[in-house]
C-alpha cells in the first residue's frame, strides 16, 4: 500500500501503522495523523518517502511537523490549507527539495524564520490573507520562484532577507499596507522587472533591492518618500523611471538616493513616454523624460541626452 485516504481518526490508534508503513508516498487524513512523538518515529521507521501530503482539518503539532520534514527529499505537494495553525515553526518546510505545490494555512498569522527557505523548486506561493509578517529568510533561496500572490491587505512587515535569491522573480506588487521592507528584502532577485510599492510604505532597509540589475522601472505610492539606505537600490540603474504620486514628484526629486532616479508622475506611467518630438533642431530645451526623436526612443536628464543602453548622446 501506498496511498491512504483518512477522513476522520475516530476509530484510529493515535501510532497507526499509516505512517509507519515505510512504502506510503501518498496520505491525505487529519493533521492528528502525523502526530507521532519522536521515539515512536524512530523505534518503528516511520516513512521518509512521502510524495504527496494533504492535511484535511485540525492543527499541526511540532511532532507533525517533524514527520512531514521526515520526507523533505521526496515531498512534491504539500497542502496544510485546510489546517487550524495560526503560526509555523521555525524552518517548518525548509530544503524540501522538490516541492513544486506548497499551500500555506488559511488561518496563518506569521510566517517564520525560515519557514520555507530553500525549496528550489517551488514555482509559486500563495500569501493567506491574515499573514500580518513575513519572518526572517522566510522564503531565502528559493530560486524557481515566479510568483508570489499576496492576498488582503493585512501584511505590516517582510523581513530582511525575506525572498533573498529568489533570481526567477520577475515581476512584484507589494500589497496595500505594507509599511516596512526589511534589509536584503529582495537581494539577488536578479531577474525583477516591474515592481509596484503601495502608499502605505515607510521604510525600505539596507540592501532591500540590492543586485536587482534587471529593473526597468519602479513605481512608489507613498506620497511621503520612504526612508531607504544608501545600498538598498544597489546595483539597480539609476536611469529606469520611478512614478510617483503627481503631487510628490519635487519630494522625491529632492530626497537622497531617490533623487539618482528618472522621478515621474504617476499620471505619466501608462504609457512610459512623456514626450514626443520629430527633432530638437529649434533648439529649444527639451524636458527631462523619455521622448522620440527622429524615430529613437531617448532619455533626457538634467540638460543631456542618453540612449536606452545609458550611452550619452549629446
């Protein structure tokens, strides 16, 4: 037998042979099944070969945990949705290899200290809406991570080094409420292309975006330029634009680091062109911005002209 289906344990003994068998790769029961204490998993093998896990109802203990972390090389899909857990341990589903569906606890309050670092494999994740915090390297190294939905608008605070090297990340919003990005947030997401701060933002930490080279624009809704480090935008060009509230736009322009940037109105972000132009033979002084000229796109900053590559024109 390999595959078990368990609705309700009433009738099971708490040790049942289910997990004990060493050949089940597929259990979908209540979380109460994988509650088996640490001698008992060791004195009768419990299995370490399960490929496919689906907590039903009730909540996942740390000796459950434990035996589900038993099977961390072999697991591909893992679904706690439906459990009563409100907090994870630490490193609860941590280096599972080949997890390529994860689903989070519907009722999860905090996701912890690197509750699901180093799942290489895993495509996607789905943020519960009552997650108010994202812990410490939460999500550190997952690196085929494409995807990350936040869902409501109750998350405060992600934590440093939060989705540090998650290089297949290429495009984020961080949700409405966010108030803090921690330091090394976002390190190393080497291949981010969009991303979207809403204007609840206050503080973006040392090294938050750092090494994030593939940004081609930003756009911040805080009305208020929030506090960044010298380094949190390491490595990103300073010639991508960055749209701000319409209001704000001398704010930014006039506030360290984020005045490096091309600052534009918000307003102006549907198209990313603020002006066209045949040619400036007139002579008169075109405005800082993107414009076409003579059928090429150009970048005007501070009184001269660069092409998309940053290469000065004139």
């Amino acid at each position: 037998m390999n595959k078990a289906i368990v609705r309700s344990t009433a009738e099971l003994n708490p040790y049942c042979m289910l997990l004990l068998n060493p050949q089940i790769d597929t259990i979908i029961a209540p979380a109460s099944i994988f509650d088996i204490d640490e001698q008992h998993r060791l004195d009768y093998v419990c299995t370490k070969r399960m490929k496919y896990v689906k907590a039903n109802s009730g909540e996942l203990t740390e000796d459950a945990f434990a035996v589900i972390r038993r099977s961390a090389s072999t697991l591909e899909t893992l679904d706690v949705a439906a459990t009563t857990n409100t907090t994870l341990s630490d490193e609860a589903f941590s280096n599972m290899y080949n997890l390529t569906t994860l689903a989070l606890p519907q009722n999860l309050e905090r996701i912890s200290y690197m509750a699901v670092a180093g799942c290489k494999m895993l495509p996607s994740i789905s943020i519960p809406a009552t997650v108010t915090e994202i812990g410490t390297s939460a999500f550190e190294h997952c690196r085929s991570l494409q995807t990350v939905t936040f869902n409501g608008n109750n998350l405060t605070t992600i934590g440093n080094w939060a989705f540090y090297n998650n290089h297949a990340l290429q495009q984020l919003t961080i949700p409405a409420g966010v108030t803090t990005i921690g330091a090394g947030a976002f390190y190393g997401c080497t291949y981010l292309e969009d991303l979207a701060m809403p204007a609840s933002l206050r503080n973006v930490g040392d090294n938050a975006f750092a090494l994030c080279n593939h940004l081609t624009k930003m756009q911040v809704e805080a009305d208020l330029p929030p506090m960044v480090a010298a380094r949190t935008f390491f490595d990103v060009s300073r010639n991508i634009p960055v749209y701000v509230p319409d209001e704000a736009v001398n704010d930014y322009r006039n506030t360290a680091i984020w005045q490096e940037f091309f600052i534009r109105p918000i307003s102006q972000a549907a198209t990313g062109i603020e002006t066209v132009r045949e040619n400036d033979n007139n002579g008169e002084l075109l405005p800082d911005g993107k414009f076409f000229q003579d059928g090429k796109l150009l970048i005007r900053r501070n009184g001269k002209t660069y092409d998309l590559t940053g290469s000065l024109i004139d």
